[in-house]
C-alpha cells in the first residue's frame, strides 16, 4: 500500500472507526500472529525493516516478560490473568495471547476503536481506560500486569496506581525512557532535539522530565531517572511490591525495563 493511501486511511479511521467493522483496515503480514490494523501506530509502515521492528520489538516485550515472571519463580503458565495495560492495536498483545490463551488476557487502552479490534481479532477481554489512571476501576486482580511504553509519554509515573490490581506473588512490569534517551531526543522529532537543555536541567533537579508533543497537553515524551523512579516506587509501594529486575535500555535496546513482585 502507497504511504500516502495508508496515511489517508488512518486520518479517516480516526473520525469513521467507530462505525467500521473492528477488523476491515486490517491484514496479515509473514511472521505476525494475527492481523495488523492499518491504525496501529506502531507499525510505521509496511517496509521490511517497520514489519522486523514491529516483530523484534515485540520479541523483546516477550523475553522480558518471561525473564521477569522467572525472578519470581514463575512461567506463563502460573499466569491466571493477565493486564496488557496501554494494549493500542494488540502489537505485544497478540504475543500473550498465543503464550497465555485469549481468555487470560485483558487489554486496556483508552483508544475505543483499538480494543474494538483487539476483542474481534484476539478474542480478548476489554477495558477502557481513563487518562487519569487514578479513575481506572479494574473488576479483577492480576498476575501479570504489562505496561509497555505507557510511562514514556505521559506526565511523571501517573500509571503507578496500578498496583492495586496485581495479585499476590503478580509481577509488574513497566517501561520508562531513562536518562541514555538525552542522547538521541532527535529520534523523538526536532522539537525533543531543541529542547535538550530544558531534559537535562529538569532531570538534574527534579529527576524526571515531561514535554509534550506540539498541540497536545497531557501526550509527549517523558524522560526518567533511575532514582527518581526507585524512590517512587519505594515511597509509594514498600513493602508490598519488591524490586525484581531492572534492565537498562532493556526493551528493543531503547527503554528501560523495570520488573516488581508483589510478596
């Protein structure tokens, strides 16, 4: 498909969606399980080296998952219930599904149209989500809550609430933009690449940094020091969550993977 044609078609998806079958703009692609809708941003386009990066960073998502399931003696299979939290079009979700069975597997995003889809092409169980994570009323508990690239574009650690909702001897696992990202802010668009004094001065005295992206006000990206996110995650959460893992530029060789156990 033409880049012009699949960019028409997103614009159009965004206002029409909710009126279109959850699986029409979608289709298969070699070594993806299930089908890929044309409005997941995650896949930038069909050149081959979007389509491997889709798949690798979704390999990566996995090992991690597993190896943080393992520092807690545990393997999918003692996952009963499992939180794809920030799910969008299924890019890690589709994974879980196949480890795990479509029927232990929520996604929660506050996109509608993608967990329309997520339900009609994965056979998952749906929540919506709030932007303010504080109002998410979550009607079970979970063993395997997965926050992947959700703390990197909003303001600092709102999606930390989420511990409520893990069950006993659960893992979370969340994913934050460390202080290595200063180096290529370019990556993110000249915006982030012009504004990399205001990151620095930020982090050196706040210890974590949020710009938004031009127009929005609560959408952008996010930068976090390792310990301001320790001692978050310490203040609010100790005893009862304990530090499994953390793996810096761990995911795809970019973010930082940080790994809890509930005791």
């Amino acid at each position: 498909m033409h880049p012009s044609v699949r960019r028409a078609l997103r614009g159009a998806h965004r206002y029409v969606g909710g009126w279109l079958p959850p699986r029409l703009l979608s289709r298969a692609y070699r070594d993806i399980p299930g089908r890929v809708h044309i409005d997941d941003q995650m896949l930038r386009s069909e050149a081959p080296e979007h389509l491997r990066h889709y798949v690798d960073d979704a390999h990566s998502a996995m090992l991690n998952i597993e190896e943080s399931l393992n520092r807690l003696g545990r393997t999918f299979a003692d996952v009963k219930a499992c939180l794809d939290f920030g799910s969008g079009y299924g890019r890690v979700t589709r994974h879980l599904v196949a480890r795990l069975s479509a029927p232990r597997v929520t996604a929660c995003d506050v996109d509608r149209n993608a967990l329309r889809f997520c339900a009609a092409e994965f056979g998952v169980k749906t929540v919506r989500s709030s932007r303010d994570v504080h109002l998410l009323r979550l009607s079970e508990s979970y063993d395997l809550i997965f926050v992947g690239s959700v703390l990197t574009h909003v303001p600092a650690l709102t999606g930390l609430a989420l511990p409520g909702a893990l069950a006993r001897r659960g893992v979370l696992i969340f994913s934050t933009q460390g202080e290595s990202c200063l180096d290529h802010l370019d990556w993110y668009g000249p915006t982030f690449a012009r504004a990399e004094a205001a990151y620095r001065d930020e982090i050196e005295r706040a210890g974590v940094c949020f710009l938004p992206y031009p127009g929005r006000i609560d959408y952008g990206v996010t930068i976090h020091a390792r310990g301001y996110v320790e001692k978050a995650m310490s203040d609010r959460h100790h005893p009862v969550l304990r530090l499994l893992r953390f793996e810096e530029r761990g995911w795809d060789a970019h973010q930082d993977v940080w790994s809890y156990g509930r005791l």
